[in-house]
C-alpha cells in the first residue's frame, strides 16, 4: 500500500480548474494485495462503474485512488467532501455579465447600435469533468451534505448533470463525456465530521472496503518512508501492530504511527533501545490514545499494555 503523497502534473504547466494528470509517488509500495484491488477497480472503471473505496485512517485510500487514477491515462480532478459545499461549489454559478454592442454605421447619416447582455457561467471541479471527460477524484466525499452530494445521482446513472435554468440559448444540462470516471474515498461511518449518505448513492458505487496492509508491507512503508534501517522498521511495525490489537475503545495506531517513529529514530539510533527513557517516552505519546481526539482508555493500563508489547518486541531471541 502507498502511504506517500501522490505526484500531480498540472496540464500544459498548468492547473486549469484544478485540473492535474495523477502520477504515481516515487516512494509508492506495491504489493501484491494493492494490484489486486487496483486491477478490480480498474475493471469497474472501464465498466462505468464509480469506485468507492473505504476504511479507517490510515489506510491509504486518498494515494490508492491517486494510483489507480494514474492508470487511466487522462487528466483528473480533485475535490474533499465538506460539510460547507453547497451544489453551486460543485458544479459551478454565474459569475457575472458580458456585455457586447454592435455598432452600424454603413450609411454615414444614420447610426444604429445594438447590444447584447448575457450572464456569464463558470464551470466548478465536477462539471469540468462531466464535460471534458476527466477522472474524479472525491476524497472523503461523506464529509459534504447528502444533499449536495445528490447532484451525483443523475451524472453516476443517467450520465446528465442538471444545471440551474440559464436562459433560452442555454442548456441547462451537460451529457456527461464517456470518458468520464469518479473515484470516492470515505472514512467509516463512525468517524467524526462525515455526514449520512443516501442509499441511493451508495447504490451507484462499487464499495472496496480497505484494511490495514500485511505486516510485511507495512515494513516496506515505514522503511521507504522513514529511512530508518529494515531491523528497526521490523520493530517498530510490530510495535504499532500489537498495540493496535488492542482495539476495543478505539482502531489503534495506523502506519502513520510506524512512519513517525521511524524518522524519529533514523537519526536517534542510540535511543531507539527499549531501556531509554527518552524511546518509553515517545512510544507512549505516539501508541496510546489520543484524549484530544476524543479517544478513551484508562492511562494507566494502556500504558502498561504497550510497556508489555515493547517488552515482548525486544526480548533476546532464545
């Protein structure tokens, strides 16, 4: 699994309405777990079928989508659901007037002017992408209002997007190009900040539901990203993976957790040794809990439960 930032290319030097080409990251980990869910969704891209992929933090499904949109070989947007978005914010609104004016002057004793006022339209994120036939990529997309995420339906089903009426010369709809496609990610429903979504939504998607990776890939990460040594990373990992298990009141450290003490420890090598208070110390800030964020564990035995996995990761081997 990926867990670095993705690359973007923005068009022609670019970034035209936020309109990037999606790259993969220099520091991606590819395994084989990640190219079975990457050939999956590729598949029901190519069907037409929106991709929806979910799963507690931590998980790497903003760089999964970033990944499997670099497939697609065309532009993408991006966009991150909130709970301020109004439809207008997708889609897009009028932004102002142009005004033309003729003037006839062939007959030099007469003269004749016309003018013309029209209301100018600005195409948001989503719209360009109906139009022009890019990748959507909506990040976290319970984090906006159901109903301003109901304009999705008619573009995932019929393939129109409805646009406010905009006079008689107008179409107020755009027929979505063939090449469009749409990546969602979301964080499970019990996380703060995100919002219901109709099930009618959910109907149109095809949802991917995403796990911690293997033990052994998330070495790969926290070395790659890190820099720390393959024994420590090993460490570290297994030091995130079995606090982590004890997940009753809460889902555990991501390898988020295994990163930061990795480049915590690459240029602390001599304190990464579990007799050093300065190592007990951020173990306990990085493993336990975090009570600003709403999680809850008794101190007291949390911080006995990781001083038992520090103790069992670093026992001599017999």
């Amino acid at each position: 699994m990926e867990h670095a930032e993705p690359n973007a290319t923005a068009i022609d030097g670019k970034s035209r309405n936020g309109t990037f080409v999606p790259e993969p990251s220099d520091k991606f980990v590819t395994t084989p777990a990640v190219e079975k869910v990457t050939d999956r969704s590729l598949a029901y891209l190519d069907a037409r079928y929106p991709v929806h992929l979910t799963g507690v933090t931590g998980t790497g499904k903003t760089s999964l989508a970033f990944h499997i949109a670099s497939h697609l070989d065309q532009p993408a947007v991006l966009l991150h659901g909130d709970s301020e978005f109004e439809r207008s914010d997708l889609v897009g609104g009028e932004v102002g007037y142009r005004k033309s004016q003729v003037v006839d002057n062939f007959i030099s004793s007469v003269l004749k002017k016309s003018e013309n006022v029209r209301k100018v339209w600005q195409d948001k994120r989503l719209a360009t992408a109906c139009r022009e036939g890019y990748t959507l990529i909506y990040d976290e997309f319970t984090r906006s209002r159901a109903d301003t995420n109901n304009v999705l339906l008619s573009i995932l089903e019929e393939r129109i997007l409805s646009l406010p009426a905009r006079g008689k010369r107008e179409k107020d709809y755009i027929r979505v190009h063939p090449n469009f496609r749409a990546i969602f990610t979301s964080n499970t429903r019990e996380y703060a900040g995100t919002h219901d979504t109709q099930s009618a939504l959910f109907d149109r998607l095809v949802t991917v539901e995403l796990d911690h990776p293997d033990r052994q890939t998330e070495i790969q990460i926290t070395q790659t990203r890190s820099g720390v040594g393959e024994d420590a990373a090993a460490k570290i990992v297994d030091l995130v993976r079995g606090v982590r298990a004890r997940n009753e009141d809460y889902h555990g450290p991501s390898v988020r957790a295994a990163i930061l003490l990795g480049r915590v420890f690459a240029d602390r090598e001599d304190e990464f040794d579990p007799n050093s208070a300065f190592f007990l110390d951020v173990c306990a800030d990085v493993l336990r809990p975090s009570r600003a964020a709403g999680e809850t564990s008794d101190e007291g035995s949390m911080e006995e439960y990781i001083q038992t996995v520090i103790d069992e990761v670093f026992k001599p081997v017999q």
